[in-house]
C-alpha cells in the first residue's frame, strides 16, 4: 500500500508543560480506514492537529513525501481535510451553500465549478435538499454531515475526523457511519465509539498517555479485555455477546 503520512518520533508538549505526545511514530497508508483510540487525554485530538499542520511538534513528520513546514502548508491543507468535533469551529457562513462553497471560492474557483462542488458535495451527504438552510438551525447530525461537506469541496485526499459521532441520536448516527463508508478517501478517525471502530476501521491505534500502545486489526484489540480495561476502556458490546 501507498504511505501518505509518515511520522516518526514525534513529541509534543503545549506551553503549561503538559506533555501530550511522545515518541509517536506511525505510517498511514492511501485508502485505509484508521481508527485512533484511547481514554479522555490520551493524545488523539492533538495527533489529529498534526495531519495538516495545525499543531508542530518536534519529530519527523512527512505528509504526501513533505513536512508541515510554512512552505508547504498551502499543499498539505489541500490534500488533508480536518472535521472538528464540534460543527460551530467548522460552519461559519449563513448558509449552507456558503459554508461549503467558501473553500472553492477562496482557491479561486470559477462559479460554475464552485457550483458543482458544492453540489456534489451536498449530494454525498444527503443535504442536497438543505443548501439554502441556515447552517445553525440545521440538526446536529445534518450539522457534522455539512461539515463533512465543506471539507469534501475541496477534493481532499485524507479526511481527519475528530470524535464525529459525539452526542449523535443513534439515527444520525448510524447515518454517519454509512456515509464515512462509502467515501473510498484515507479516513483517519479519534473516537470513543468502539462500535463504530468495529463496522468501520480497517486498522487501529490505541493511545494513551500520549503514547502508541498498540496497533493491528481492530477485532484483535477490541477483543483483548485486558489490554482495555488497563486503559479505561471496554470491548464493545458486538464482541462481548459473541464470546
């Protein structure tokens, strides 16, 4: 498999000397699914901030072959879309339209084409009918969907989604999933829902402390009790009626 990002002995501590990760080192490959699991403070959310340069830490780490450096910051951000845990960091604009439409604008884009991304990008999430929604008094669930949209009309090639399923009814939930299913893009996911590890993850991260404990097959991890409850977690529900 193609590696997209590669990150090597990363470390990082924010200004009150909390250090959050150490030592990380990781690949991530074209088309995967990853998972990134781990109890409150683990490191995940600040993992995340490092895919597209949003956070520098010191280590080594190459994102499509070149590091997050000023220069290319531009590039990396065109391939590396991030979806915040919460829509109101993500949407912005009055509308719905004008959220999605503001990245294509700013590249430049002519309307027709900017039309059609936003589109395309509406259309693949299900709000093709909510262009002309405001963007606050859409639900929650239709809110992280929109917010998946913005990202989406810019053509990404990774998509970075921090704790997406967070205070979903399971409607919206299940909904979410099944969207994420079908975009064929290198997912990376922070999560504490397992189950959704489970249906959706192709491989899996456990952090915790700011470190890698474990990596491999989600079934493996998830179903290792031990390994889990030391890290505050539980092996979903799935896995436990089927011992």
């Amino acid at each position: 498999m193609k590696k997209v990002v590669e990150i090597r002995s990363l470390n990082f501590t924010y200004p009150d000397g909390n250090t959050a990760l150490e030592d990380i080192s990781l690949d991530i490959f074209k088309a995967e699914t990853l998972g990134i699991i781990g109890p409150n403070g683990a490191g995940k959310s600040t993992l995340l901030l490092h895919l597209n340069g949003l956070l520098n830490g010191n280590g080594n780490i190459k994102i499509f072959d070149k590091p997050p450096i000023k220069e290319n910051l531009s590039f990396i951000r065109s391939k590396v879309g991030f979806v915040f845990q919460d829509p109101q960091d993500q949407l912005f604009m009055p509308t719905a339209y004008e959220d999605v439409a503001f990245g294509p604008q700013n590249l430049g884009l002519k309307k027709q084409e900017i039309d059609k991304r936003v589109n395309d990008a509406l259309g693949e999430v299900g709000l093709s009918d909510k262009k002309d929604h405001l963007s606050y008094h859409l639900s929650l669930g239709e809110q992280r969907k929109l917010s998946i949209a913005t990202v989406l009309s810019m053509s990404p090639e990774i998509i970075v989604l921090d704790e997406p399923n967070s205070n979903l009814d399971p409607a919206s939930r299940r909904h979410l999933i099944n969207l994420l299913k079908n975009l064929t893009i290198t997912k990376v996911i922070a999560t504490h829902d397992l189950e959704m590890v489970l249906d959706l993850c192709s491989r899996v991260v456990l952090l915790d402390k700011g470190r890698v404990i474990r990596e491999g097959q989600p079934k493996g991890i998830l179903s290792d009790k031990t390994l889990l409850e030391f890290h505050s977690l539980e092996v979903p529900l799935s896995l436990s009626l089927n011992k």
